[in-house]
C-alpha cells in the first residue's frame, strides 16, 4: 500500500471472480452473461472513502483472475498482462507476464441512508442474478420473509439475513452425508458451516426477496509483514462472500459468517 496501511488489513476482500448460477450442489458462471456490471461512474461519485492504491504481486493460477479490493476503479499493469473488465464487472487478463499490477479502489461502501432510498433504475438480469434452483425448499423463502417481514428497503433485507446468518457456527469440519451438505440441512439443521454455506444461504434468501445478488470468491484478509510493510495473501485466506446490487450504487458487499 504505497500510502499507508489500510485500517484492518484482516478484513479486507480480495475479490476475483463473482457465480450467477446455483443448480442446489454448486456455483457455476453463465456462458454469455449479458452485461451486470455497475459503471465505473458510480463507484467514483456514489462511493466513500478515500482511494486505496494496492501494488499487487501475484503468482499465476489456473484462472487468469485480478485480485483487488471491490470495487476496482482502475487496474493498471506494465508487466507484460492487458487487464480486461468483463461483462459480470469481474477483471481477467491477457499476456505472458506474471499479474503484477496497481489497482485504485474505494474505502468505504455507500452511507447507508443512501443504499435504503427506494431502489430505481437499471437491475443486471433477472434471469442469471434471480434465478433459484428448481427444487428449493418452500422453508428458505418462507424464512427470508419472516426475518424481513415490516422492512421495506433491501439494504436493512440484507443486513438483517446477514446478521441472523452470523449467529451460526464457523467450521471447515465437512458435513458427514450428502444429505448433510445440503443447503437446507445447514439452515434448518446443523446451523453451522464453512463461508460457501453462509454467502450461498446469503444468496439464495436475498433473491427470494426479489434482490439480486451472487456469491462472489476471493480472498480475505493476510498476515501483515513489519519486515517488509506489506500483506501477504495465500490460500489459507481463500473466501466466499455476497454481491447483493443496489440500482444506482452498483454491487455492494455482505459478509455473513
């Protein structure tokens, strides 16, 4: 961070790549997404905070994915790679070189007076940040509206699953059965999970209420190195959290677990 250390440096998001579609087992991107990214306008002028500037040093992986805090205004690269921003508003790459890059991101999210006004104006697809799985439980919807019920914007909708999803239990303890690794199982039964189960849960809850929203991987976090004043992220850091999309604001963050 070539201008000073972010406030907790463990709770940032390193986002890479965002799912549209949940067949009940597993997250999958859409073959031809039609555009569902926010303008960059609107995170420039709608969005708080100061500017971060994240020099970034990456090793290359199977997926040619840029990691950098959401939402990525610029990423700038002279090493070799051509930063591409996608139709799902996710950053990929082209070229021979290793993903060494800067990228200039908010600090804040939009004050949330704003994200409660009445939501108009341009929404991403119906069809791919809506869509359910055809065999859903009845209980999850009827569950979204019982913990929303009297709420009228989908900011307080959101922070309200999210909270109640926090009062579950964290493990990386894989569930014993299939049965047991369904998403209705962890709901209603074992309350407990890894962030896949709460941000997939997130997900599907909000879009039961109408909000579009998709779960999105990355990284969260590091360890801070005093040696070298710099975060080292691995794969021990390795996330799931939700976009949940606000028109006129764009995709914002929830993090359940």
């Amino acid at each position: 961070f070539p201008d000073s250390q972010p406030d907790n440096v463990g709770g940032l998001h390193w986002r890479g790549r965002s799912y549209d579609r949940f067949d009940g087992v597993r997250w999958i991107r859409s073959e031809n997404l039609p555009p569902s990214a926010a303008p960059t306008s609107w995170y420039r002028e709608r969005w708080s905070g100061e500017i971060i500037e994240q020099r970034i040093f990456g090793a290359a992986l199977d997926e040619r994915v840029l990691f950098a805090l959401h939402p990525a205004l610029v990423i700038d690269s002279d090493n070799g790679i051509q930063p591409l921003f996608d139709n799902a508003g996710d950053y990929i790459y082209w070229g021979s070189g290793t993903p060494a890059y800067t990228a200039f991101s908010p600090s804040g999210i939009p004050p949330a007076e704003d994200l409660r006004r009445p939501a108009r104006g341009y929404r991403p697809s119906d069809d791919h940040f809506l869509q359910l799985p055809r065999r859903l439980d009845p209980r999850i919807a009827e569950l979204s509206d019982s913990l929303t019920a009297g709420i009228d914007n989908r900011y307080d909708q959101a922070v309200t699953i999210r909270n109640w999803l926090q009062t579950f239990g964290y493990t990386r303890q894989l569930p014993a059965t299939a049965r047991q690794a369904t998403l209705e199982h962890f709901l209603f039964e074992r309350r407990s999970g890894h962030c896949e189960y709460f941000s997939t849960a997130m997900v599907v809850m909000l879009r039961s209420l109408g909000i579009e929203a998709r779960n999105v991987n990355g990284f969260l976090g590091g360890q801070w190195s005093d040696f070298g004043n710099y975060l080292v992220v691995t794969q021990n850091e390795a996330h799931s959290w939700v976009e949940a999309w606000f028109p006129g604001y764009g995709w914002v963050t929830f993090d359940p677990p």
